[in-house]
C-alpha cells in the first residue's frame, strides 16, 4: 500500500512535467495531498519546495529513491529465507 502511493505521487509529478523548479506545481493542481508519505519523501529528498509551496521532483533522488527501497526489500527477502531455512534444519533434526 506504501509502495503503490509513493509510485502514485512520483507518477502523477513525472506526468504533469513537475520535474524542475520552473514547472514547480502545488499539491492541489497535482491533486495530491500532503500525507505522511509525501513528507518522508521529502525528508528523502524526492520532492523539493519552491516559492510559494510549489513542489517539483528530483529525478536523480526519485531514482535513488526507488533504488534503495528494492536494495532493502531484497535485504528482507534474504533474512527470511535465511531463517526459513534454518527453521527447516533446525526443524528436521
């Protein structure tokens, strides 16, 4: 649910061209809204402020961004079939 809102926002800045601070929008022309998840990604530095609480999108960052995030799902994913695995010979003994 995370992951498809923050696909969400990121998709609607990319399609409404709020890639540079000259195409900055407000969240309202995006019609988004300012969620917990929009503000983490901002800490992140996905979305960036201009002038008059205009947003616009850090490529290079959303890219970073997306990056990291399935670095550490693939770190989770390991861990649990780590310890699957060892339940399993630990289990069979």
């Amino acid at each position: 649910m995370i992951l498809r809102r923050q696909n969400q926002y990121m998709r609607v800045f990319q399609e409404r061209g709020a890639t540079t601070p000259p195409n900055a929008r407000s969240l309202e022309e995006l019609g988004l809204r300012n969620s917990w998840v929009f503000r983490r990604m901002v800490s992140r530095g996905v979305f960036l402020t201009s002038a008059n609480d205009r947003w616009f999108m850090s490529e290079v960052a959303a890219d970073n961004f997306v990056r990291r995030r399935r670095r550490n799902l693939v770190g989770i994913v390991a861990v649990i079939l780590i310890i699957c695995c060892m339940y399993l010979v630990l289990g069979l003994k």
